[in-house]
C-alpha cells in the first residue's frame, strides 16, 4: 500500500478514537448531576457533544485537503519531467489496482485530466516558443544572407522539423522554360522526385499558384481538384507521399514558387501548421527577392570593375608593348641570338616561350600561322611561325597561355619577325661554315688518301667528332620542277636545310648529284633505318616538299677509312634510287630494311648480317640445345612445305616434325611461312650452308 493510502485509513481511525480517550478520563471524575449525559449511560451532554462535532469538522476538511494533495502529487511530477500522455494513466490504474475508494479515484481522474490540460498547454506554448525561434532564426540568416540557397534549404530543414512532416519542399517557377522546378528538397529519398520539373497549372502546386492561397490534401491521389499529370503522379508515388500542404511564395501580387510539407500517410494539416509554413513561405520569398537584388546589385558591380580591369589591362598592355620593343631593339643591336629573344618575350609575356625547329612544331598550327601570317592557338599553346622568303625556319611558342590578349598575340608575331631576321643574318655566317663541312664531306668522299689525323682535326673546329659510328645518307627532292630556276632554288633550300640538321646533329653536309648528302653520328640505340626515316621528316618538313633519304649501313670511324665513307654513299644511293623505284618517295630506308634485296643494294654484301638477321634465332637455338631446327627447316622447304614427306625425309614421326615447326614458328615470329619471309629464309638457309666450312 502506498504512503498516501496508509495516511488516509489511519487518520479517520485518530480522529475517531478521541472521544471514547475523553470519555475515559471523565468516567475518572466524580460524576456530578450537571456531568451525566443527557442521552443516557455512554451519551454526550449538549455542550460536549458540540464540541465534539466541531472537532469532526475541522478534521474532515484536514483530511479532505491532504486528500487533494495527494491526488495531485504524481500528476505534479509527471508533469516535471515532461511524460508522454500515456504516463497519466499510470495513477489511476495503480489506484484500481490497489482498490482505493472510488471518491479517491475519481479525484484522481480529475486530476488527471487537470494535469492534460495543462500539459497540452504547455505543449502548445513550446511548440509556439519553438516556431517564433525558428522564424526568429530564419529572419535573422535572411538578414545576413550570403547564400540563398543555404537559407532556403535552412527554412525547408526549419519548416520540416516544426510541421513533423516526412518531406518538406520548395519549387521555384522558371519564366524562361515555362514550367516549374524543384529547387530544395528535404527528406526525399527518390531521384526522380528531386529533379522533378512540370508544367504551370500542373499538381498541387499548379493550383496554390493559380489561386495564391494554401492547399492541403489528405490523400493526394484521390483528390479531384487539380490537374493529375503522369509524370507528377510517377514522382509522387516513388516518393510515396499521401498527404501533402502547399503554400504560395509570393512577391507583391506575384506567385513565384510553393513552399510544401507532405507525408507518407493521411494526416489532417492544423490551421496553426498552415499559418506557420505560410509564415515560413514569406520569408524564403523575402530571401529570394533579396538575392535577386544582391545579384543585380554585384552584377553591376562586376561590371563596373570589369571596365575599370579593361582600362588597366589597356594600360598595362600598351605599355609591355612598349617595354617589348625595346628589348628586341636593343637584342638586334648587341647581336643576341634567338633564345634571347624567347627569353626577352617569356618575360614580358609572364610565360614560357621557346624557339622549336619546323619539324619539332605542330604541322597544321604551325602551316596556318605561316599561311595567315599571325599566331594561331594550338590547344593551351600559341604557335608563331619563323618564316623568311618562303622558308619555314622554325616557330616560337608560347606554352600554356590559352587566354591571350590581342596586343600580346602582336607582340608574339612580332618577335617572331625578329626571330626570322636574326636567323637569316646568323645564316650568312652560318653559309661559310656550311661549304667548310661541304668541303670536308667532299674531301672524305674524293680524296680517299688524306691524313685521319688532319681529318679529324677538321672535324673537331666543326664540333664533329669522325671518331665515332656514323651512317651515310643520300637526300633528294621528288617534287616537280616546272623550270630550272624552281628545281635550282629547291635544290638551295634542301642543302641549306640539310647544312642546317648537319651542324645541329654535329655531324657534315654537302650538295652532291643533284640532291645532298649527310654524314651523321648513330646514337647507342640508333638504327640506320631510323636515322633515314627521322631525316626525311625533317627536311620535307623545312622544304615543304617530299625528301626521299637512303641511307649506308653503319660506318665505323670514317676518319680512319674515308674509302668506306664513298663505298657507303654509293650504297645509300642504291637505297635512295629503290625507294623510289618501289613507289615509296618522301619514306627514308637502309638496305636492312629491304630483305635479301639489301644484299644487292649493300656494297659491301653483308652476307652475314643478312643470315643472322634472318635466321640467327634458329642458329643460335641449334647451338645451344644440340637440336636439328635448321636441318627440318632445309627439309620442309626442299619438300614443298609438306610435313608428310618432311617426316619420311627425316625419318622422324610427323608429330616431331610438327613440334620442330612451332619451336621455329615462336623463334623467328608468326608470318615466317608467308611467300615474302620464306623466301628469304630460303635464301639465308642456302647461304648460311654455303658459308659454312667444308667437312674434313
């Protein structure tokens, strides 16, 4: 029993017992005639018995008091501790349960309902408290706005939480498409729905806009009166929304968008929710329009600075323009070389510019800046083409400056004016040093008895080294001459683009035959082939015409052996004469490149080198492993390519002829058995026998 219980059935049991306490002690006394009760043996007299009935009254209302108090007692601290509603029944169940009177349940019924009443209005007064904060709240973000989208999605958030709907959105009219537009969602989790756009007058929103009042619906689907449209319907039913609240965002008389909250089942909307999402609507319409004045405002604004950067950029243009003059004058004047000029210009132009060979630059930037006679952009670079009479000397390019000014795209091109010049005044005295290497070159090629020590010393003031491997190249134009003074200057421009890779590749150049010839150095890793091909680009790309180059296999220390240096030339000539033969003009080749057809044009016949080229893998394999490839190999050729008559041949399985075939087959590659490869290795098979010694 509870404490409240056990001061209520005691106290009755007191107040009760106190008579019967006073009447004993009376009994004690000498009883007197005015002492006997009136109401006979054990009865009061008048004057005690009122006595005794006031005493009964004032307890009662005590104890009717302490009653009340009691009843109030856990409702009060229910109410402390802010319980849900469920909580209040606790009492009165616990009274049933214990079986208190009914007077006692009933004062905790009302009670009860007393104590609802005022935890609703406490409620209700939070709940207003928590919507003035939140309004108080946004209107203070709106007064500070820096980005209206986080205060719009600030009151969506806002106006989600307070409503406690599932999802809260705001859709914005767009004038320019004629339609509608999901701007901030809150809570949805359906792709469709947050990129939803729809027609004006379409859904629920098409009617709060039409009307500029506020709509709600218990059940969207079922409710007649706006226009359903399938693709609000879709986006709806993905998001699974039941009940939903719109209201208008409104500037002036103008409805410019609907503020929503919505949830994923029925619910009836409160006119207090409907007049707090109104509120929330005013204000994302406030912030908006604010936003529209703070974009025209910074509009204006950037424009204004834009013109003030357009007056400073002039200024600062003209006078780099300036500045750049006068460095390239005074470069012209002191005798600077190209790459000061590129330096001169990188500076000026707070870039990185760099003088490229022709064949180094783009092709097609580099032929419309020679054709239109400006600097023309190639991807984040800017290609100015180094031209003098015709002539493609070279270009400068500007290297990631894809936004360049007018006048700096001027003083680019005028740089490369004087690119050019310093070119053609460098050319002068490069002219001399050219017909030195021709000098040189055509002394290797004649005089076949000159000292090697002399030779060399030669070479080394042309900054050559003949010590080292060098290839023999043969060089000639394939375009067609319409006179002779064309073909001539054609002729002058290869050998000065020829002179020009020459002393760039450290190595010599002279016009001989008709067409030029080159002794230039091979790399560790350099192939003859790839010399040859490298050259023609180049100098078809310096002339603007097709350069067919032949090239001599490699020549060790031409110093020490000028007769191999005219035996190599003679042999590139070959080279050069089967190119064009072979409809292959503007290519560059070495006799390697031509199979067995090389030993005809090699002058050294290079027997050996064809044989290892062409069958050493197999060679080698035999020696190594002790097997018969090159001998199943001479059988299957002997029999027709026929593995059955190979095996009788050999008096092997055809199994191990097979097996043989594909060893052969990885060392020397797939086509080995195409027309072209098998004649060869017939040919290498033939001669690799040939050469080898006689048995004892």
């Amino acid at each position: 029993m509870s404490r409240d219980h056990v001061q209520s059935t005691e106290r009755p049991a007191t107040a009760a017992g106190a008579p019967a306490g006073d009447g004993a002690a009376t009994d004690r006394r000498p009883a007197g005639p005015a002492e006997v009760p009136a109401g006979g043996p054990g009865g009061f007299g008048p004057a005690r018995a009122g006595t005794a009935a006031a005493d009964g009254a004032t307890s009662g209302a005590r104890d009717t008091k302490r009653t009340e108090e009691s009843t109030e007692t856990p409702f009060l601290e229910l109410l402390a501790r802010g319980a849900s509603a469920d909580a209040y029944e606790q009492p009165v169940l616990l009274a049933r349960a214990e079986g208190r009177p009914a007077e006692r349940i009933a004062a905790l019924e009302h009670a009860k309902l007393l104590a609802l009443r005022v935890r609703s209005e406490l409620e209700g007064r939070r709940r207003r408290e928590a919507e003035l904060s939140a309004l108080f709240e946004t209107a203070h973000d709106l007064a500070g706005l820096r980005d209206v989208d986080a205060v719009l999605r600030a009151i969506v958030q806002r106006a989600r939480s307070l409503l406690g709907t599932d999802v809260a959105y705001l859709s914005l009219n767009d004038p320019a498409r004629g339609d509608t537009y999901m701007r901030v969602t809150e809570g949805s989790v359906a792709a469709r729905f947050q990129q939803l756009r729809l027609g004006m007058g379409e859904g629920l929103g098409g009617l709060v806009a039409q009307t500029a009042r506020p709509y709600v619906t218990d059940d969207y689907f079922k409710d007649a009166r706006f226009q359903h449209t399938r693709t609000i319907d879709v986006a709806v039913r993905d998001e699974g929304l039941v009940a939903i609240l719109g209201v208008p965002l409104m500037l002036g008389h103008h409805v410019i968008g609907v503020l929503f909250a919505a949830d994923r089942r029925a619910r009836v909307f409160e006119r207090e929710q409907i007049a707090l999402l109104g509120s929330f609507a005013a204000l994302a319409a406030a912030a908006i329009d604010t936003a529209n004045l703070l974009t025209e405002t910074r509009s204006a604004l950037a424009g204004l600075e834009r013109a003030n950067e357009i007056i400073r950029d002039r200024s600062a243009v003209i006078e780099r323009a300036s500045d750049v003059h006068d460095r390239l004058a005074e470069l012209v004047l002191r005798g600077g070389g190209v790459h000061d000029v590129a330096a001169a210009v990188s500076e000026v132009l707070d870039g990185t510019v760099e003088f490229t060979e022709a064949g180094a630059a783009p092709a097609d930037a580099l032929e419309a800046s020679r054709t239109e006679g400006h600097a023309v952009r190639h991807g984040d670079d800017w290609i100015a083409a180094v031209t003098a009479g015709g002539e493609q000397l070279g270009a400068l390019v500007l290297r990631g400056h894809p936004g360049l000014d007018p006048v700096d795209q001027r003083t680019l091109e005028r740089a490369a004016m004087v690119t050019s010049l310093l070119l053609l005044a460098r050319r002068s005295a490069a002219e001399a040093e050219q017909r030195v290497r021709g000098e040189l070159l055509d002394d290797l090629l004649d005089e076949r008895d000159r000292d090697p020590r002399l030779l060399r010393d030669r070479a080394r003031r042309l900054d050559a080294d003949l010590g080292t491997t060098h290839t023999v190249l043969a060089a000639r134009l394939d375009g067609p001459a319409t006179d002779a003074d064309q073909e001539a200057d054609a002729r002058r421009r290869l050998w000065a683009a020829a002179s020009h890779l020459a002393a760039t590749r450290h190595g010599l150049a002279a016009a001989r035959d008709g067409g030029t010839v080159l002794l230039l150095p091979l790399g560790p890793a350099q192939t003859a082939t790839e010399v040859a091909r490298r050259t023609a680009r180049h100098l078809g790309a310096a002339v603007h015409e097709a350069v067919t180059v032949g090239a001599s296999a490699p020549v060790e220390d031409p110093a020490a052996r000028p007769d191999a240096v005219a035996t190599a030339y003679a042999e590139a000539r070959r080279c050069l004469e089967a190119l064009r033969l072979l409809g292959r003009s503007g290519d560059g080749a070495a006799a390697e490149d031509f199979g067995f057809l090389g030993l005809l044009l090699a002058g050294d016949g290079d027997i050996a080198g064809f044989v290892d080229r062409t069958i050493g893998e197999v060679v080698a394999y035999d020696e190594r492993r002790g097997t018969e490839l090159l001998r199943t190999l001479e059988a299957y050729f002997a029999c027709g390519m026929s593995p059955a008559r190979t095996k009788n041949e050999l008096h092997v399985h055809v199994n191990t002829v097979a097996q043989r075939l594909e060893r052969v087959g990885r060392l020397l590659g797939g086509d080995w058995q195409s027309p072209a490869r098998a004649l060869e290795i017939q040919l290498a098979l033939r001669l690799h026998r040939l050469a080898a010694p006689a048995p004892r």
